[in-house]
C-alpha cells in the first residue's frame, strides 16, 4: 500500500492528452515538492518534473506538472506511443522522514 | 553529465545478504550538495525507497523503517561509488534495485536526477 495513491492505468489516443493524478497528506505533498518519473522497462528512470512544476533540459514541453494543496497532477498531451511507460509521482514525508512514491500509473497509448 | 553504474549478483538465496555497488562518475559521493540513495520497484510495492548516504562534514545514512534492522549503505570515497547490503533476505526483496542522486536545496524540495540502470535481484533457492 502505497503512501501516495495514484490510479493504476490511464489510456488515450495518440495525439491526445492524459493527467495523472497524485494524492497525499499534509505530511508529504502538502507542505513538500514533487517531482514525476518514467520508468521504462530495460531502462534507467528518467526525472521528468521537479519542483512540482519545473521539467528538466531535454524533457520536451509536452509534460506539465502542477500542485494544489495535498494533490499533484502530471499532464502529458501530443501522445505518443514512445510514451507507453509507468509513471511514478514522489515527495518527500516529514512525518515519516522518507521519501515516498505513489503506486505507479501503467499509461496505455491505443 | 554524471553517470550511474550498478553491479552485483542477480540471484541470492533466502537468507543470506544481498550486495549491489554504484559507481559514480561526474560527481563525487562526498560532495555537499547530493545524497546518494538506493530505491527498488516491484510489481506488488512499485517504487519503494531504502535508504540513503551523504556528507554534510561527516557522514549521515538514513535508512526506510520498513528494511531499517537489516541495511547498510555505505560511501567508498577512494572508488567514488557506495553500496547497499541487504541481509536476510526473503522473496518479498526480489525486485528491480536502482541508485540514483537525490539533488536540490533541501527542505523537501529535492529530486532524484540521474538514476543507474537498474539490477533485477531476484531471492530464490
């Protein structure tokens, strides 16, 4: 059981736009940043969004994240089927002292 | 452009203690200003963080609760990499074990930027 909760799958069409939600508490979103990752198989995970909202050189800007209070939400539009991956949210928890992730969200591009 | 390089055994058996190594290269694991962690993905717990290791004038490990009597991750400054050991290990520890750098200003406002490549370690007589 994950600390952060995530929906397990999202799928759209190519060309479409999806959001990935994340929520949380008071402990780890809402008073810490998130940041998002992509985890393809066979391949090292890549940082997509820091600072809640802030992509890294090279990720292009068709990856969005915002926050609102104890909830973070990644958008992802210009589908691709390079993007069929697992995506991740994390933060960190002061109550826990730990970093904790969401349970991963399967996208499916059709 | 720093880089990540794991080693290690795959396979360990019920029981015994599971060792990984991350080589960094670009960086150094006594700088100030990152924390050098290991974190692992399964299909059942998806990404769980383990523990990490930095140097703020000495030495700090930090450690999850739910692995915290059985872990050891530890700096080798004269091979700039750091490890994990993992003792006792049960099936439930088969996943995907990856190092990454955790950067930023602190105050919960870090990230975890790059990652290695990943060791599937499975736990298996």
């Amino acid at each position: 059981q994950s600390v952060l909760t995530q929906p397990p799958s999202v799928s759209a069409a190519p060309g479409q736009k999806v959001t990935i939600s994340c929520s949380g508490s008071s402990s780890n979103i809402g008073n810490s940043f998130v940041s998002w990752y992509q985890l393809l198989p066979g391949t090292a995970p890549k940082l997509l969004i820091y600072d809640n909202n802030k992509r890294p050189s090279g990720i292009p800007d068709r990856f969005s994240g915002s926050k609102s209070g104890t909830s973070a939400t990644l958008g992802i539009t210009g589908l691709q089927t390079g993007d069929e991956a697992e995506y991740y949210c994390g933060t960190w928890d002061s109550s826990l002292s730990a970093w904790v992730f969401g349970g991963g969200t399967k996208l499916t591009v059709l | 452009q720093v880089q990540l390089q794991q080693s290690g055994l795959g396979l360990v058996k019920p029981s015994q203690t599971l060792s990984l190594t991350c080589a960094i290269s670009g960086d150094s694991v006594s700088t100030n200003s990152a924390a050098w962690n290991w974190i692992r993905q399964s299909p059942s717990r998806g990404l769980e963080w383990l523990g990490r290791t930095y140097y703020r004038s000495k030495w700090y490990n930090e450690y999850a609760v739910s692995v915290k009597s059985r872990i050891m991750i530890n700096p080798d400054t004269s091979k700039n990499q750091f490890s994990l050991q993992l003792n006792s290990v049960t099936p439930e520890d088969t996943a995907v074990y990856y190092c990454t750098r955790e950067i930023g200003p602190g105050n919960g406002r870090n990230w975890f930027d790059p990652w290695g490549q990943g060791t599937l370690v499975t736990v298996s007589s």
